[in-house]
C-alpha cells in the first residue's frame, strides 16, 4: 500500500471516530437537558404558591439556607459526637490490657495539689517529676551527705532521684505522721516563704484540732526552748474558732479553747518544716527538746539535720503543695482511725455493762461450788474435816483463860 493510501484511510478514520464522538456528546447533552428540564417542572409543580423559589437557581433564597446551617451543624455535632465515642472505646480498650493513657480525669492540674491533695498510695513518680520535684541546686552548693539521693547532674545543676529517693522518704514520712496523729499527737507545719501560707493553712485545717501552723516571717526564737516567757502573753487565734477573721484576740482572753499554741507546756510531738535554710534555729530547738523533725531537704541542706528528710526541690511551691497535702493527707487517715479505735472501745464497754453483774465463781463450801468442782478424793475430803476440827479446839482453849 502507498504512501498516500494508508493515509486516506487515517483520515477516514478519524472522521468517523469524530462522527461517533460527537454523537454520543449530542446524545448526552440531550439527555441531560431532558433530566434538567423534568428536574425543574417537578420541583414548580412541588413548590406552593407565593414561595420564594427560583427556578432557575434552585433553593438558594429564603428559608432554605438557614436550614442548610442547621443541618451543617448538627451534622458537625454528629460527627464530634462518634469522634468521641470512638476515642472512649479506644480508651477502655487500650486501659484493659495495662496501658496508662493520660485523659482529662487522670491529668496533671497544679490546683488539685492543694484542694483535692493526693495520699501516700495514690502518690508517683510522675506526680513528683509534673511538680519539678528534681531540680536541685548547683553543684556548687552541693553537700556531700546528698550524695546517695542524687540521680546526676545536668547543666551544672543536681538531679535528685525521685524514684528511689523523694518517693520512699515521702511515704515513710506519711506513715510518721499516721501513727503520730492516730495516737492524738500534735503536728506543727513550719512554712515562712512566701506562697507557702495557704498549703501550710491548708495542711493545719485537716489535722483539725491536732495541726497547728507558723506562717509569719520568721520563726521566734525559743517558742519551743523557752515558751512559758516567749509566749507568756501570746493568745493566737484557733483554727476552729467562731470568729476566723481575726487572727489574734486580746491578752486578757482565758479561754482555754481560744488558744493556738498557749505558752504554757504545750509542745508539738512533730515539727514539719518546709524550708529548713530559713529554720535551722527551729530544728536546733526541737531537737533539743527531743521533738522529731520533719523537712524537704534539697541538694544544698545536710539530710543530717532532721529526723526524718524528704528529698525534693523546696524552692519548687508546687512541690512543696503536693508534699505538705500528702503529709496532710496521712495525718487525716490517722485521726479517723483513730475515731474508729475509740468507736470499738466504746462499743466493747457498753456490752459489758449490759452482761449480768455475778461473775458465776462459786465457792467450794457449797453444793454449787462441789458440783462444779466434780468429783473430789475421800482422803483429801478426810484431811480438810480434821483441819477443821483442829481449829475449832484451839479456838475453845484460847477462850477458856479469858473466861476464868
């Protein structure tokens, strides 16, 4: 075949593919004008009279878009709606097979440390690391007896170990702090920093009447050492008190309720000190009177100093919260245990006061007393009567010389 034939027979067939084409786009232009056509005659003859329907621009106008917002946003809460159902399942099922996923519930909030306070079991180490419990001091202020509760350094500042160090301390502190209220002792908070006073307020509040608290500028000295002339004229106000606005009364006051710390002989059984650089003249007290000491303890203050050291950050006041309200938290459970010994005691004594007053001892004289004895031997029953016999004849003699 030729150049040119072969080329003919293109060309042909690219007119007759161009004949198909342009009849099937014919074909499906007329189709759709029918459609559109049938489409707007049905929706005219659907519309009511006097509505504000276009039939050229479909429901665009009037009532309709409103109601296009309407359906946009309950489309949207639909949606927020399986987004968060989803994530809840998601979240049951990761939680059943041990995984800790942080929700809203199981978040950090800094304000829960102070009004909704954790307890020692509740307490770990992610509590302590959101608190900045770690950050210690610089190595240049570093003591030496810290040594054994740093985990390292980073940028020239002590780490402290929180998990080996911080968290058992803080438990054992707790567990202190249990048994001293359990046993109706007396806790005094000592907190003079600034931003201290309102979880050191806090802290003496849930102890109720056996937490007391210092939260002025500095500590006097010899309010423990030498009380009865320190505070011989002091009458400080009482958490409990009717009129807590006031925080002191007058001089003259003698109403023993009406006392806080009266300067007598009343000394505290534990001293919780939170910042112990400012209140070394304190713990010296205290340990003087032979009173167990309580502090946060950071890199650049000896463990040694106290009884029993907590290691943390105490310039951290968001550690220092969740510190004093686990300590708070402790002393709380110690008193209702203790309500609850006493609730025991009480019922214990009442029910012997309803038991009959006879014990049920009978003596052997008598038949009660031989037959819950049960059967006795006739040489022991022989030996008892001439016993008897014996001292009723010396009894005859001695009264015959008095009768002559």
């Amino acid at each position: 075949m030729s150049r040119s034939a072969s080329g003919a027979l293109a060309t042909a067939c690219r007119s007759q593919l161009r004949g198909v084409g342009s009849s099937s786009s014919s074909s499906t232009s007329a189709a759709t004008r029918s459609f559109s056509a049938s489409t707007s005659s049905s929706s005219a003859a659907a519309a009511p009279e006097g509505s504000n329907f276009d039939r050229q621009d479909g429901p665009l106008h009037g009532s309709s878009s409103s109601s296009n917002t309407a359906s946009s946003g309950e489309q949207s809460e639909t949606d927020e709606r399986s987004r968060r159902g989803a994530r809840r399942v998601m979240l049951d099922y990761v939680s059943s097979i041990g995984s800790s996923t942080q929700t809203r519930e199981s978040s950090y909030r800094p304000y829960k440390t102070r009004l909704e306070p954790l307890t020692a079991k509740e307490l770990a180490v992610s509590h302590l690391l959101a608190a900045t419990a770690q950050v210690g001091h610089s190595i240049s202020n570093f003591a030496r007896a810290n040594q054994a509760n740093v985990y390292g350094v980073r940028h020239k500042l002590a780490i402290i170990d929180v998990e080996k160090a911080t968290l058992p301390a803080l438990r054992r502190a707790a567990a202190v702090v249990r048994s001293v209220c359990e046993r109706d002792g007396i806790v005094l908070f000592l907190g003079t920093r600034p931003g201290q006073q309102a979880a050191v307020i806090a802290a003496a509040k849930r102890l109720g009447e056996n937490g007391y608290h210092v939260t002025t500028d500095r500590w006097l000295p010899g309010s423990i050492t030498n009380a009865p002339k320190i505070l011989s004229g002091a009458v400080t106000h009482v958490l409990g008190s009717p009129n807590p606005t006031s925080l002191t009364q007058s001089r003259e006051s003698t109403n023993p309720n009406a006392t806080k710390l009266a300067a007598i002989t009343l000394q505290p059984d534990l001293l919780v000190v939170l910042n112990p650089t400012e209140n070394l003249h304190a713990i010296r007290e205290a340990t003087q009177c032979n009173i167990p000491t309580m502090a946060i303890i950071d890199t650049d203050v000896d463990p040694r100093t106290v009884t029993y050291p907590i290691p943390a950050n105490d310039d951290s006041l968001r550690a220092v919260e969740l510190i004093v309200g686990v300590l708070s938290k402790a002393g709380e459970q110690g008193l209702r245990d203790r309500e609850r010994k006493l609730d025991e005691q009480d019922k214990m004594m009442r029910k012997a006061a309803r038991r009959p007053a006879s014990t049920g001892y009978a003596s052997p004289s008598t038949s009660a007393g031989r037959a819950a004895a049960g059967p006795r031997n006739e040489f022991a029953e022989a030996r008892e009567r001439e016993e008897a016999e014996d001292a009723a004849g010396g009894n005859q003699e001695e009264q015959k010389p008095a009768a002559s």
